[in-house]
C-alpha cells in the first residue's frame, strides 16, 4: 500500500533519479519544460508515493500556466518505478492531484499525453490550444475541473510569470 505525501526538497534527488529512470534522455529539452523554467511548481499538488518502508513508487509535479489570460494547470511529470507499474499509483496520483486542485479553486488541468490512458480521467483534445514546438497537437490534451472550464478557451500555452 502507498502513502501520499508532498514533495518535499528532500524528496527532489530521488524524484529526479525516478524521471531519469522512467523517460528517456533528454527529457528536459521538451517543450514542456521550457514552460517550467523560473516558475515554481504549485507545492500543494506535488505529490510523491513511498511505500511502507518508505520507498518511492511514483512522483507527480504540477505547474502554473496560461493561455492568454486563463489560468490553467500543467500536470507533470508523471513517473511510476518499473516495479511498481500496473499497481494502479498513477491513476491514483492523476485523480488525487484533480481532485485537490478542485478543492484549491483551479478550473482547468492540461497535460501531454496519450488520450486513451487520460480520457478515463476526462481528458480531452485540446482544439486550438497550442504547446511550444515540437508538441504533437493531438498529444495536447484538457480537461475541465469545473464544468466546460474550456470552452471557447484557445491560443499559446504560457509561462505563469
């Protein structure tokens, strides 16, 4: 059984250890990265599992972001250990991480991501909405914590400044 708990600075090796393991090289030069540079994550949704004896078994960052002038969150990454994949952490951190964003006033959620994975969460395609390059737009994906947070929203994803 995992704990939730939030990051915590001591937390940030072993959680970079964990992204390093999980994606491939080079993780940090996506595009959404840049997004994340000299922005400070929303710490209350930085969430770290550790099992019983106090083993990291997945990560999930969150961070602010606009799209012209409405506010938006940008959830990840999103690591799982190998070992521990299939267990169902992910899922639990993904809904935990939405449902306090709710609970804090946050309208809206983005990610990169594949939408048959995301959609049992609500995800959605993001029309019109706009990643930095080289994001593939059909990975670009939404979904609305407060009802139809979306609609009519479009144009470039931004830096919270």
């Amino acid at each position: 059984m995992f704990q939730l708990h939030h990051e915590t600075h001591e937390d940030m090796w072993e959680i970079e250890a964990l992204y390093d393991l999980c994606f491939a090289p080079g993780r940090e030069a996506l595009s959404s990265y840049r997004l994340r540079e000299g922005v400070a994550p929303v710490s209350e949704l930085c969430l770290v599992a550790r099992d019983s004896d106090q083993i990291l078994g997945g990560a999930i960052r969150v961070w602010p972001v606009q799209v012209e002038t409405h506010k938006a969150l940008l959830i990840g990454p999103i690591a799982v250990h190998p070992t521990r994949q299939g267990e169902g952490l992910g899922a639990i951190m993904i809904q935990n991480v939405l449902d306090k964003a709710g609970a804090s006033g946050w309208s809206r959620a983005m990610l990169v991501g594949d939408l048959p994975f995301y959609k049992r969460f609500g995800f959605f395609r993001l029309t019109g909405v706009a990643m930095p390059p080289p994001t593939n737009p059909e990975r670009v994906l939404g979904v609305s914590i407060e009802q139809d947070a979306w609609n009519g929203i479009s144009g470039p994803v931004q830096r919270m400044a």
